[in-house]
C-alpha cells in the first residue's frame, strides 16, 4: 500500500492531532494518576490517556477524527439518540459495510477480530472504555439487531505517530528506531534553513551505501521508496500516512546531495 492512497485525508488529520496535542493536557493526566501517596514505588508514574468523543445516534457512529494513537486511548461514548446502542471495535481489512453477517443471528455481524466494546449504551447516558489499541484499520460499529445493516458503522485507524525532525546540518532525527508494524503517521518538521524531505527505503542493504539514482548521482534511487514526506520548505511542517511492513527501512532527506552528507536515519519496523 502506497502513502497516496491516503495523502488525500492526511492533511485534515494532522491538522486535528496538532489541535489535540495543543489541548491542554493537565485534565486527562490528572484524572488518571496513579501510584501517588503511600505507594512510593510508582509514585511517579502517571497514565496519560487522551480522551476522544464518540457520538453514538440513529443509526450513526460520529467521530470526528480518522486517526488515534495506537496504545491506551480512552473513547467517551455518548448516546443523543432514542434508542439503546454499543460500540464495538473491530480490527479488520474488510470493506466498510462489509463484515460477515452472524449465521446464528442474522440481524447482527460477527464480531471477529474484536478488540472491546461500550456495551449498551442507554439513551442519554455516556460509557467511557479505555482500550489499548494495536496499530491497524479498525471498524466500530453498532451490533444491536438491525443496527449495522442500516449503516451505524465507521472506520478508524490506529496509527503510531511519529514526529521526526529534519535539521541542519544535515541531521534526520526520528523519535525512535524501532516501532510496531502498520499505520504510521509521519508528522515532519523542518527546523532548517534550506529545503528538506523525508523518504522512507525500504532495504537490506547499508545504510551508507544506498543505490544511487543513474539519472542523477545527487540523489538516491527511490525505487525502494514506501512512501515519504517531500520537499518542506525551512521552517514548515509537513505529514503524511505511511504504512509499514516489518523490515529495516533507511529514512533519507533525498534532496540533491542530502544523502551523501548523512542526512539519513535507519529504522526497524517489527
Ligand atoms: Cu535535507
């Protein structure tokens, strides 16, 4: 799978997880503090889970986002409809709409692949569930009787988000060197004076001795590109999603003459 295929949506979404990283963040940490007091050995340890809203009515699951964190995430379900509905998270590849009818019940969807759910959720009330989600394409859905067949369903991904910054000179920082195959929300920020990208190679060859492009020695042959972040001008920001299948990858500022001046960066994809 190709970043195209989502760097229609992308923009929007890094659009909404800034917004969300700029929140304050003291109610939710505060809220979930544990270890304090007499319990001196996790005295300092803090879960700071981020909430997202789901409003559940008939027969729509609204978000309001496309994208969350993958690990602890906290979803704040409320029903403002009439009648009684649930959510239940479903990592699947399946086509939206199109997850395999129940043969014992027919009014319902079989739940395979299911990661929680709210369970029912009355008219008027809010459940709040706290799961820890793999990175993945997931569908939440409404499996009371009838209620998936007339549409109460969307799609979410759980995506690792991955702040990388590109510096002069010439340095490719990322925030980690090895994450959880799967979606990637590659979030690029350049701190520099002069124009940078971020392309990510998948390889099994040094990192120092990528095939170089034969029309243009400057660069690399992007041949083995996966997706990238390209061309941010200094001082902008840019993202895009990429998917990530476990392998060793090289991510290279791949403007002429970047790579060989070491602006590249090895990461482990498991
Ligand atoms: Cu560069």
């Amino acid at each position: 799978m190709s970043a195209t295929r989502h760097s229609a949506r992308s923009i929007g979404v890094l659009a909404a997880s800034l917004a969300i990283a700029l929140l304050p963040a003291a109610p939710a940490a505060a809220a979930s503090s544990v270890g304090v007091g007499s319990h001196s050995t996790t005295a300092d340890v803090t879960l700071a889970t981020e909430h997202y809203p789901i409003t559940l009515s008939e027969m729509k699951i609204a978000t309001g986002y496309d994208y969350v964190p993958a690990g602890p995430v906290t979803f704040d379900v409320t029903n403002v409809g009439a009648e009684t509905h649930e959510v239940v998270f479903i990592k699947t590849d399946a086509a939206p709409g199109a997850l395999p009818i129940d043969p014992t019940n027919k009014s319902r969807v079989l739940e395979t692949g299911s990661a929680g759910e709210t369970g029912d959720v009355d008219a008027g009330k809010t459940v709040s569930v706290t799961l820890n989600l793999a990175p993945g394409r997931y569908q939440l859905i409404c499996n009371q009787p009838g209620h998936y067949a007339a549409g109460m369903y969307t799609e979410l991904t759980v995506a690792t988000f991955f702040p990388i910054t590109l510096a002069d000179p010439m340095k490719m920082e990322l925030p980690a060197t090895t994450i959880p195959a799967g979606p990637v929300v590659v979030e690029a920020q350049n701190t520099g004076a002069v124009m940078h990208e971020a392309v990510f190679i998948k390889t099994t060859q040094a990192a120092n001795a990528l095939p170089l492009d034969p029309n243009d020695p400057t660069k690399i042959n992007e041949s083995l590109s996966v997706g990238e972040v390209g061309d941010i001008d200094a001082g902008r920001f840019s993202g895009n999603e990429i998917d990530l299948t476990p392998g060793t990858y090289v991510v290279v500022c791949d403007e002429p003459g970047h790579y060989a001046a070491g602006m590249w960066a090895v990461l482990i994809v498991q």
